[in-house]
C-alpha cells in the first residue's frame, strides 16, 4: 500500500475527522511560534540544546513523513535505530538545525505538503486497524506492533510536545508567546 493514489479517500467523519482535526490543532501551535520571524532567528539557538525554530519545524516533517510511509509500508520505510551510523546520527542532527541555504519559509512549506498528505493518507485508509510491527529501536519493546490509529496518536503527541518546545523557544528569542 505504498502509493496514495491507488486510495479511494472516505469522507472524513468520526474518528478520524477528530484526529485530524487535533492534529491540525497542533501544527498550527507549532507553525505559530515561528510567525513574523526571519530565517536568522528561526536559526538561533536560545537555549543550551540543539533546537532552533527552523530545525523543530524540519524535524516535526521529517519524522511525519516516516510515520505515515510506516502505516504505509510497515517497518521497511524506517531504519533499525540500533544500527545507525554515524553519518545517520549527523543527519539525525541535523534535522534540528536550519542549515546554511535553508529558510523558514522553505521549511514551512515542506511542512505544509508533509501535512498534506499526512491528512489524505489517514482520510484514505480503509482501516485505522492496520498494524506494523515497529523497527528494532533500544526504546520500543520486542515484537511491538503499532496500528495506524496508534501512529497518529504519535504523531499529535510528537507534534505538540515539539510545540511546546517551540514555545520555549520563542519566548526565549523575543519574549513571544503561543497563547496568554
């Protein structure tokens, strides 16, 4: 089930009408905290971790994207954590940082299309049901298998816990808040 467009969509209702609605809930609370920035601040680093506001947007799309090509694929379309290489481990990195040539609005837009067909993936499915048994990871339980209700449960849970983090970040650049 790897290509979306072999997917007849269903109308969007119910259960997944609210997950995707939450999950819109949430990007926008993250994509928020970058609002009126430029691609220099969106590159700072406010705090002593690695996070910047470009980098937390770039990450939050790349781990998306892995999570909806798993509901799609299974565990061949992730890697097994416990063996990445170093130069995965750079990569890895490097999702946090925006890079030289990298802009915010680059970043977002990237995010947008992620998002895109995260929401036509989860409307299409013809069963929240589907299940993968999860990639070898020092952090997931042997023979642990996730459905794809379950991956979006993730994926609004990473997506607003890096929201939070964003807020840290912002009101750490300029005093700029999400909310209050």
């Amino acid at each position: 089930m790897s290509d979306t467009a072999t997917i007849t969509p269903l109308a969007v209702t119910g259960e997944r009408a609210d997950l995707l609605a939450q999950l819109a809930t949430q990007r926008q609370f993250l994509r928020f905290t970058t609002r009126d920035l430029t691609d220099e601040q969106a590159a700072l680093r406010t705090t002593a971790g690695e996070l910047c506001l470009g980098g937390l947007i770039k990450h939050v799309a790349s781990a998306e994207r892995a999570w909806v090509a798993f509901i799609l694929e299974g565990t061949s379309a992730m890697p097994d954590f416990t063996k990445l290489t170093e130069a995965d481990l750079e990569q890895r990195t490097n999702e946090f940082r925006l890079l030289p040539g990298e802009t915010l609005t680059g970043v977002l837009a990237a995010y947008e299309e992620v998002a895109a067909r995260t929401d036509t993936v989860i409307a299409a499915l013809p069963d929240l049901d589907i299940s993968h048994p999860l990639p070898p990871a020092p952090w997931t339980e042997p023979g642990a298998r996730w459905s794809a209700r379950r991956v979006v449960l993730h994926i609004i849970a990473e997506t607003a816990q890096h929201a939070g983090h964003a807020d840290i970040l912002r009101e750490s650049l300029d005093g700029a808040k999400t909310m209050g």
